[in-house]
C-alpha cells in the first residue's frame, strides 16, 4: 500500500469516528523525545506521516509544490472543507503548543528552518506520552501529516524568520483550537539548544 493510500485511510477512518479521541497530557520526562532523521523512522508517532518534498533550483531562485488536491499527505482531504493557510514567524520564536480533536494537519516549510515538536495525547494510542524532533525547511524539505490528538509546536532556528504553509482538512474553526503551554509540565518539553 502506498504511503497516499494509507494517508487517506488515516483521514477517512477519522472523519468517520463518532467521537474524538481520549485526549490526556502525559507526563513525561524533561527532553525532546525521538529525533526523527528519516521519513520511514519507526519512532514516528503513531498516524504521523512524512514525506520528502521535491525543491526545484535554478538560476532565479527555487520552487517547491506544495499540494496537489487529491494526492500526497493531504489527498484524503476532503476538497469541500480543506483550507491553506501560511504563517511568518521570526528566529527563535516559539509558537507551541496547539493540538484538534477532528482537524488534521500538513505542514510545508517554504522558507527558513524549524525545529518541529509533537506529543501524542491520544489515551488510546500506542505511541501515548511519547514525544518527536524534527529538524525541517530549507535544509530538509519534508512535509509532515499531524492527525488530531497529536500536539504540535514550533520554534525558528538560525537567523532568519520562517514561512510555514499549512494545508488542514477542515476550515477554521475555533472550538477545535486546544492549547497547551509551551512550557507545560506534562508534556516537559525542552526548547534550548540540544546540541552545543
């Protein structure tokens, strides 16, 4: 089965579920969780799914396609309800943390670098309290599925702002905007500089 296929099997079962899931904060230890280096790694959270992404140089700069209805991460998003969004975020700002309870995400880093954090909140999962790194954007072009349940933040490395595009499967909507602070102590992620 193809990684598309099971993208939209991923949505499609969800968008069927009559409840969201268990959502609880776990407690975990101080730390960063699995540092994700390859899109297949088996460390991935449950659901979550990435993939490279095809950058395009030439002699005026680069292209990069972000989405194509119907196919990739976000093919299994129904067109009706699919909304793109993007965001300027300036370096070493955090932006975290921030999860749905029917809304998936696909996030696309066009410009700059972040250092992207995910914990899985779902009682039910298998993946449960654990949490993923990711280094992505100009120097690694991936793009990453976020199903609900899952929390997600961010913060900008190196010295100038980023752009994330993100493609979501339902329009805004603010009841399903859930937060958790970014330093909680549940989640005890650690935002300073790992390696020094």
């Amino acid at each position: 089965m193809s990684n598309g296929s099971l993208t939209n099997e991923v949505v499609a079962s969800h968008d069927r579920s009559p409840s969201p899931a268990v959502i609880e904060v776990p407690q975990c230890e101080r730390g960063i969780g699995a540092v994700i280096s390859a899109p297949a790694s088996p460390s991935l959270l449950h659901s979550v799914r990435v993939e490279p992404i095809a950058v395009w140089p030439d002699d005026r700069g680069h292209f990069l396609e972000v989405q194509r209805i119907g196919h990739g991460l976000a093919g299994g998003f129904p067109p009706g309800s699919t909304q793109i969004s993007a965001t300027v975020t300036f370096p070493g700002v955090v932006k975290a943390f921030h999860y749905h309870n029917r809304q998936f995400d696909c996030w696309t880093v066009v410009k700059g670098m972040l250092q992207v954090a995910l914990a899985d909140l779902r009682r039910e999962s298998p993946t449960f309290g654990q949490r993923n790194t990711l280094y992505i954007g100009d120097k690694r072009p991936w793009q990453v599925l976020i199903p609900p349940g899952v929390a997600h933040g961010y913060k900008v490395i190196g010295t100038e702002s980023a752009v994330l595009v993100y493609v979501t499967s339902r329009f805004y909507d603010p009841s399903d905007e859930c937060r958790i602070a970014f330093d909680d102590g549940g989640v005890n992620y650690d935002w300073e500089t790992q390696f020094k």
